[in-house]
C-alpha cells in the first residue's frame, strides 16, 4: 500500500544522488 511512498523515495534519493 506504501508503493507510491517508496517509489517517491527512491527517486528522491536517486535524483539527489546524481
């Protein structure tokens, strides 16, 4: 149910990573 959230936080961290 929290897919959304986890997806959003991946990509966050992700994006900020790059």
């Amino acid at each position: 149910m929290n897919t959304t959230m986890k997806f959003k936080n991946i990509k966050s961290i992700q994006l900020f990573r790059k």
